[in-house]
C-alpha cells in the first residue's frame, strides 16, 4: 500500500452521527500553531526518553489555560500514560468532565483507547499531526485496528471539528527517528514520501504559511 503526501484537511462529526467535509482553506489560530510546536518538543523528548514522539496539548478555549504532556507508556509500562490521557489529567481539576470548550492538539491521531474518553467529554476540537496508517509502516507501532478515532467519534454523542495531518511532515520526521532506532525498514511500497520521510529527504516546509487568519473552523 502506498502513502501518498497528504494535506491538512478539516472534518466536523455531528450529534446526529453525520459527518461533514468542511470545505475551504485549514484553518488555525496562533495559539492552535503554537500549541502544535509545544507538542512536537514534547513528542521528541518522549522519542529521547525511549518512548513514542507524541505530544499533546489541551487548550481551554473559555479560560485560555493550557496543559501540555507527552507520553511514556513504554518507559513506565503504564497503559494509560499516553500524551493525550496525561494531558487530560493535568486539566481535569479545572475542566472536569466537559471538554467542549477544549481543543486538544496531538502529534499523531488519537488512538482507540484515548478517543473515547475525549468523546465522552465532547471535546470542541481535535488537531493532529501524524495519520495513524502512516505511522505504521514507519514504525511497526500504532497497527491497522478495526475501530479508529473516526469511528468512535460518530459512537460518540460529540459535536467535534478535526483538523488531521496538520504538521504531519514534521511529526512523521519524529516516528521515522523512532522506527529507524527500533530497526524497522520501510517497504519500498510505502511510497515515495514516507520512504522520502524515513531517508530524511523530505523535510518540512516553513510552517507560518499554513496559519490563515481566521474565520475559525471551531463551532461559534
Ligand atoms: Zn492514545
């Protein structure tokens, strides 16, 4: 299977389980942007740390507080500590169980443990870097599951924008490190940009270009 070079691409789940391409240029806020640049740091310390390059940050869009984690599930053996979960246990204390004033910013697409917490709780909006299917091939974590992300958030009672592949060279970049010093070696099928990614050849492009002055695509 080949993985071509993907764009950011902006997704709204409905409350009555629809789901609806939303159209027109990406769109991210300077906080969202720097929110992602916070999580790729903390995704690399994560990758230094022996664990996978995911970093996440939770933005309470009502107060403006944010709480940035990363994951070490693989150095704690713990199955919860993925950045996401770690994030979200930072904030609980001040956003509780609703989190749909929150946008949650992700190196990589939440998995099939973490996103039903999140949809549980209504989360506003979710921003990710890395595709999981991508992930994959570079790595031999994150395998093809029966349910995803996707999935669990048209189960899910939640009314959520999802910004996917934003930054996702830059993330890939951070699970090809990971993949190359586990030895994983990525099949010439994969296509051209992730063997590109795994060879170091395709980098990423200045990232300032792709935040576009609002309208915001979060739900008014
Ligand atoms: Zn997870």
């Amino acid at each position: 299977m080949s993985f071509p070079e993907l764009k950011p691409n902006a997704v709204r789940y409905h409350p009555d389980e629809t789901v609806e391409q939303l159209r027109g240029p990406v769109v991210t806020t300077d906080v969202e942007d720097s929110a992602m640049s916070l999580a790729l740091s903390l995704a690399a310390v994560s990758l230094q740390n022996g664990n996978p390059p995911v970093g996440a940050v939770l933005i309470n869009n009502a107060t403006g507080k944010t709480w940035a984690n990363r994951t070490d599930d693989k150095t704690t053996r713990n199955l919860v500590r993925h950045g996401e979960m770690v994030a979200y246990f930072d904030a609980q204390p001040e956003v509780g169980d609703d989190l749909s004033d929150c946008t949650l910013v992700t190196t990589a697409e939440l998995c099939s443990s973490c996103t039903p917490h999140y949809a549980e709780g209504r989360i506003g909006k979710i921003i990710y870097a890395a595709p999981r299917a991508y992930v994959f091939p570079l790595t031999n974590i994150m395998r093809p599951r029966n349910i995803n992300m996707p999935d669990l958030l048209k189960d899910g009672n939640t009314d959520t924008t999802v910004i996917e592949n934003y930054r996702m060279i830059e993330s890939l970049g951070l699970f090809a490190t990971y993949g190359a010093l586990k030895g994983v070696r990525v099949p010439k099928k994969a296509g051209k940009f992730l063997l590109g990614i795994s060879r170091g050849t395709i980098t990423p492009e200045p990232v300032a270009r792709q935040v576009i002055a609002a309208p915001n695509l979060q739900a008014a």
